[in-house]
C-alpha cells in the first residue's frame, strides 16, 4: 500500500482522495460504522445542522423586524430540531462513500494500531489483518474531555457529544467552558428559551478573536439573557437530591441548573494506536506534534487535523490532510496557515483572517481600523441585523489590508472577500474603486474602507500619499475608458 489514513474525518478524506488524485494505492481505516469522524456524527455539521434549526425555528434572527414574541413554531422540541441533523448527516456520509470509491479509496473497518513503523494491524471482534505501507497519515481527531472528578451521567451532566442526545430541552443549563463549542451551544440554547449560565475561567470569551469583535459578541448574549460568568473557575459538580445540577465556583458562588454541558478542552484520540511503540509520544491531551508539512517524529508518518491542536477545524483540517499528501509523493503544493479563516458560528456568528488589532500592537506595526456597521447598510437594514459589524485593518503607509473581522449575519461568508484580497497583498483602494451589488452585506467592504481611509488623511495631515489608483492590478477589461462614440 502506498499510503494508509487513519480517521475518515474531514482530514482523512482529503489526505486520501489527494494520494488517490496522484495514482496512489490508497487504504482508508474506519473504526465507527458511519464514516466522517467527530465532523460529521458529532460535531461541525450535526451542530451548525442544529443551529440552522434552531435559529429558523425560533425566528430569532426576524425579532428585530417583527417583534420579540414572533418565532415560527411554538415549543420547538428536540425532535424538531434533531430532524434536519439527521437529513444532513445521511447525505454527507452517502457522499463521502461515493468520493471514496469514485477514487478507487479502499475503505477498511477496524480499529489500527501501529506494528512497526511501517505496519499497520487492523482489529475487529472476531479477526484481525495488517497491512504494509510506505506512508501513513494518522487523523483520528478528538474526543471530549471526561476529567475524573466531573460525574457525568450522560443525562444530566453531559459532553458536547451528550447534548446532541438530550431526550428533551431542559429549562436551564449551566455551560462550563468558553470556548467556541461552549460559546456556540450557549447562543443555541438561549434562543431555545433555557436559562444559560456560561462559566469561563478566562476573563473573556475566545481569546483567539478581536477584542472588539468579542466584546460585541458578549454584549449581544446577554442581552439573549445568558449569564456571563467569566473569570470564574469550577472546582466542584454534584447532583443535588432533587436532581438538579450544583456547580461551585472557585469564588463561593453556587450555580443550579437542571442539565450541565462540560466542554472544557478535547483528547486526540491516539491512545490505542501503539504510537509509543514506533517513536511518536503524544502530549498530555494525546495531540501529536508535527513540523510545518504535518510530519511527525516518524518522517514518513503524517498527522493531521484536530489530533494536532489547533485551530481543529474541519476546514483547516482539510487542507493540512491535502498538503500532508502532496508532501508525501512530491507533489508541489503551497498552504499558508496565515490566511486560513476561522468562524465560529454562535449567534450572531463570528468570523475573521488575517491580523488582530492586538497582534499588530505587538508586532509594532502602524495601523488603521475601518469600520461599517450593518445597521449602515441598506441589506442590514432589510435582513433586521442592527449590530452587525465588518472590521478592516490597514497598514498605515502602504494601505495594504491586514486583517479582516466580521460579526453579524452571513459574517462566515462575507470574510472570503478579505482573505482574497489579503491574498494578493491588496490594499485598501481596491475596495474603494470596486463597485458591489446593491443590496449586499458586501458593501461593508467600501463603507468599511472609505471609513479607514478617512482616518489614515486626518493621520497624513499634509503629508501626500505616495500611491495612486494604479497600485490595484486590474483585468484589462475593467479598466476605465472614455465615453464611446456613437457609430
């Protein structure tokens, strides 16, 4: 076998259909029934399938323009909710068998574990096989966190992967973990109309995005009613007598809730694989540590996706399994992690690339914000989003754009503009001479631009800008003509 996958997740897919692309003999390894990894069953697309639900459903998204009362469905349940998950999950692992033997991918079902560098055994209740390959690309993702000391039921106390099998919605729940699987269900259930408490031992929610943006975000969930612990560590959770949930804050404080969501931190799950015996020792988490093409300790062992820390999405996750492939048979392939975007879909949704305003404080490089408000636009004004908000960064002196930020409806979309023009180096100009469809939250693009070029004339006072219109590196087609004659 030219190359063995462990893990069909997102990451696994794209590391095998690559090898499969360049002629490769290509074996995947399974070890759960349905195909796709914690993506797919568990996490990024039942969970944004829930969501979707959840915020038609609720109608939360239209209060704005139709009242506080207005929702589409009296007393959403959990089977409502689950129903669009389960459609999304089927088709998506109907899909992935068709790409897998459209490229002629061998699909195994087992449990793997490393013989020697260079087998692999694969486990099942009543046999076993190994088979040899040159390469092999481990993406076995993560599971959630189950710290000793927390009593999980599934029931009442429950992990990420627990909540997706609530058998009704509870009327309250306390959420330990700001991160972005807390901050998500926290807005989900919310809207759902249960009494969230969000505990966070960070002074703020995901540290990794603009402080603006954040503090925008915070300001929105309470005002959906969640109650912000942040700061507040957890030292203790019990089941009261009355079956309610008690957590005990580092501080004194009692919180009660009748369900507990624990989502602090994930495990990669490595620990059945026998990496200690071929050279590969996975940290305390069971991540494994890999140089910039995803080469482990193991040159000829690869891993990829959440199983290597963060940022663990499934779309990063995509290309790390592309480019680890690519690598592997000598296939020239470019991938710059600078320019990889994350979202996070709470509600409002989060999305971002490139710099933060702290990261170019700390880099000591000059820059401007521009900055247009939903509330500004014409289609913000329609969709009813009043604090939606688009962010650039711009460096001072060459104009070029360093960083997008965006909050608010179709954020995840609108950010692929910025990442193209960060891209090609693009400045600030562009999207001041670009024209956008009218109506369109895209046209924060210009209002965002013009507003941060505003700011970087009252910085240059006299000073003239050096560059001009003929910095943006136009098709032929779009340049300016004059008027044309009359034949």
């Amino acid at each position: 076998m030219d190359l063995v996958v462990i893990g069909s997740g997102p990451a696994g897919q794209r590391a095998a259909i690559q090898a499969a692309k360049l002629g490769k003999q290509v074996a995947l390894i399974e070890r759960n029934q349905a195909l796709g990894g914690v993506c797919i069953n568990t996490g990024t697309i039942p969970s944004k399938a829930l969501r979707e639900a959840v915020v038609y459903l609720t109608g939360v998204g239209q209060r704005r323009l139709y009242g506080q009362s207005y929702n589409v469905k009296q007393d959403v349940t959990v089977e409502d909710l689950i129903y669009r998950s389960e459609g999304v999950i089927r088709s998506e692992i109907e899909l992935i068998r068709s790409h897998m033997a459209r490229n002629g991918v061998e699909m195994i079902a087992g449990v793997a574990e490393f013989v020697d560098p260079h087998t692999i055994k694969i486990m099942r209740p009543h046999n076993f096989e190994e088979i040899s390959t040159e390469y092999a690309v481990i993406a076995t993702g993560t599971t959630p966190a189950r710290p000793s000391n927390v009593p999980f039921d599934d029931a009442r106390i429950i992990d990420s992967d627990g909540i997706l099998h609530l058998s009704r919605l509870p009327k309250s729940m306390i959420i330990v973990g700001g991160g972005v699987i807390g901050t998500e269900y926290a807005c989900m259930m919310a809207a759902l109309d249960v009494r969230v408490i969000l505990t966070e031992a960070r002074d703020r929610l995901l540290d990794f995005v603009d402080s603006e943006i954040i503090e925008s975000l915070q300001y929105q969930m309470r005002s959906a009613g969640i109650t912000l612990r942040l700061g507040e560590r957890v030292e203790d959770i019990n089941v009261m007598r009355d079956g309610l949930v008690e957590a005990t804050l580092h501080s004194g404080k009692h919180l009660v809730a009748e369900t507990l969501l624990y989502c602090i931190g994930r495990q990669g799950a490595t620990s059945e694989l026998g990496l200690d015996g071929i050279g590969i020792v996975p940290d305390s988490r069971g991540r494994i540590t890999v140089n910039e093409n995803y080469q482990t300790a193991v040159p000829h062992v690869y891993a990829v996706g959440d199983v290597i820390g963060f940022p663990a999405l499934a779309s990063t996750s995509m290309e790390q399994g592309r480019h680890a492939a690519c690598h592997a048979f000598n296939e020239p392939c470019t991938s710059v992690p600078e320019l990889f975007p994350y979202g996070v879909y709470a509600i409002p949704e989060i999305s971002m690339v490139g710099k933060t305003e702290a990261q170019l404080t700390a880099e000591g490089i000059p820059y401007e914000a521009g900055i247009a408000q939903y509330r500004e636009i014409a289609r913000g004004q329609i969709i009813g989003d009043e604090f939606g908000m688009l962010k650039l960064l711009i460096h001072e002196e060459t104009r070029q754009i360093l960083g997008v930020h965006a909050i608010g409806t179709g954020a995840t979309e609108l950010i692929h503009i910025g990442q193209a023009v960060i891209a090609f180096k693009g400045t600030v100009d562009y999207f001041i001479n670009s024209v956008f469809n009218y109506p369109t939250l895209a046209e924060c693009y210009k209002v965002a631009a013009l507003n941060g070029s505003n700011k970087l004339r009252s910085i240059s006072g006299s000073r003239s800008y050096s560059g001009s219109n003929s910095d943006l590196v136009l098709p032929t087609v779009f340049k300016a003509k004059g008027p044309r004659r009359a034949a």
